[in-house]
C-alpha cells in the first residue's frame, strides 16, 4: 500500500465508527419511526399491521392537530424575530465600547447556559398570577397591566414566547457581536468620510454584511421553534384549552398517555418534515457558497 493509499485506510477506520452509530441511532431510528406511523400500533401490545397513510390523513382531521400547527406557526413567526431584534440590539449596545462590556456579555448569554425546563420554572413562577409579576406591578402602581399570563387563553402563548426570547437572545447577541468585531474598521471608516450617517452606516454596510449571521440565527431558531416542547410542557403543559398546544406536546401525550404509537411517531415524522424544509435549503445554500469560494 502506498502512504496514501494508508492514510485513506486510517481516516476511513477513524470514521466508520461514528458512522455506524450515526446510521444506527439517527437514521435507523428515523426510519423505525416512519414505519411505526404506518402501522396500526394502538396499546402497548406493538402491531405492526401496514396501513399506509391513514394516520397521516387521521391526523389532519384532529381538531387538536390542527391548532397545534397553528400555535407553533404563531410561536415561530414572533420568536424568531424578537430574538433577533433584541440580540442584535444588545449586540450594538455592546458594539459601543460600554464599560463592564465582559460584565454584560456575560449577563446577556447567561440564559443560554439554562436548560428549556429550568427556563419554563423561572418563568412559570414569575407569570404565576397570584404572585410575581403581578406582585410587583401592583406594588409599583401598575396594577391595570396584571394579567392571568400562563391561565388566560389568550395570553398564555404570548407568555411562553417572552421566556423563550429571553433565553435565545443571548445566543444570538453572541453571534452578532462576533459579526461586528470581524467587520474591518476600515470600511467603517470609508463609510464615514464619505459622509454616512450611523443609521446609513449600519443600513447599507454593516446590515448587509451580517446577513449571512442571520440566515444562520434564522435557521437555528427556527429549528428549535418547531420542535419546542419542554419549555411548553413545563409552563403550561399546552393548556390552557390548547391555548399553547404544539405538535411536540400532542406527540408526547399520544405516545405515552394515550398508547397511540401510531400516531406519536406520525406527529414526529411531520416535525422532523417540517424541520427539514427549514434545514435543508440552508444546507444547500451553505454547500452552493462553499463551491463559490
């Protein structure tokens, strides 16, 4: 064998073993899924009896189904823009050269390091209506604004979407910040002796510049947007009356209250689907900018 031939033979050996376990437990696991959501497992006793596509046609015929994707729609399109709103806004406060910057940065990313159900308990706590929030804006005079933020059906998912925001900009104000520290001052300052404003400046060159941070915030966001569960689970268990039901919530109930495998692992298949019309454009977008280079 020549020293290439070996190295080739080493990189492969190297790989086949996370490649094995990757095509095991992700991909194997997927398919197992899919076929699962074609068969008639209802109950604990597995009954693999192929039945196509009913479930899938059962399932978009559920009320609750139906008001699961319309909540998760209406969590998505708010969340993601918050979230990158507010990043970028604490990223350009930071951008300004403040004093105690590490101080702040590390106050802004601290909600990254928590875990969705710690979040939901924080936030649970504070929306309690007989105590947090509600506490305090009666004691500062604000009384009018106390609202029953986790119990009232037409709050409830607004609530969930202020703690979800509050823990994802932080990742997000990273990655701009990181954007901004890599711009060349340079061009700062070319923008400036030809005498742009700072709204001019941020509009025409630094805007542009970030967008490929923001397609990638967009897409991680949304990511974790679709497939959101714990956060939900554990504020409001998608009450109240569905009010804040997603998907993620009726696959767990289904599979592991109700016994319906067939129709948990139909709701998981969707997910993933709908994850994918998310990831897989940014995929092709990223390979197709590699290949430019």
């Amino acid at each position: 064998m020549t020293s290439r031939q070996k190295e080739r033979l080493t990189s492969f050996l190297l790989l086949l073993p996370s490649v094995i376990l990757i095509g095991v437990f992700v991909y194997g696991f997927i398919g197992w899924t899919v076929y699962v959501s074609m068969s008639n497992w209802r109950g604990m006793v597995p009954d693999y009896a192929f039945v196509g596509l009913k479930n899938y046609r059962t399932l978009f015929t559920l009320h609750r189904f139906r008001i699961g994707v319309k909540n998760n729609v209406i969590f998505t399109v708010i969340f993601i823009p918050a979230s990158i709103l507010l990043g970028f806004f604490m990223a350009f406060l930071l951008d300004q050269k403040v004093k105690f910057e590490a101080f702040f940065r590390n106050v802004f990313l601290f909600p990254m390091a928590l875990s969705f159900v710690i979040t939901g308990t924080v936030w649970a706590w504070i929306f309690n209506p007989q105590a947090g929030l509600n506490i305090l804006l009666d004691k500062i005079g604000l009384g009018f604004l106390k609202s029953g933020w986790v119990t009232d059906p037409n709050v409830a998912l607004y609530s969930i979407i202020i703690a979800a925001t509050w823990q994802m900009a932080g990742f997000t104000m990273a990655m701009y910040l990181a954007g901004l520290r890599g711009i060349p001052l340079e061009l700062r300052e070319a923008a400036q002796v030809d005498g742009a404003t700072e709204w001019q400046l941020y509009q025409k060159v630094i805007i542009p510049l970030l967008h490929p941070i923001t397609v990638s915030a967009v897409v991680v966001l949304g990511h974790i947007s679709l497939k959101i569960f714990d956060l939900i689970f554990v504020m409001t268990g998608g009450g109240p009356a569905m009010a804040t039901d997603v998907p993620g919530v009726y696959m767990f109930t289904a599979t592991f209250r109700q016994d319906l495998f067939n129709r948990g692992a139909a709701i998981g298949t969707i997910m993933l689907l709908m994850v994918a019309i998310v990831i897989v454009p940014y995929l092709a977008y990223s390979m197709r900018a590699e290949v430019e280079r």
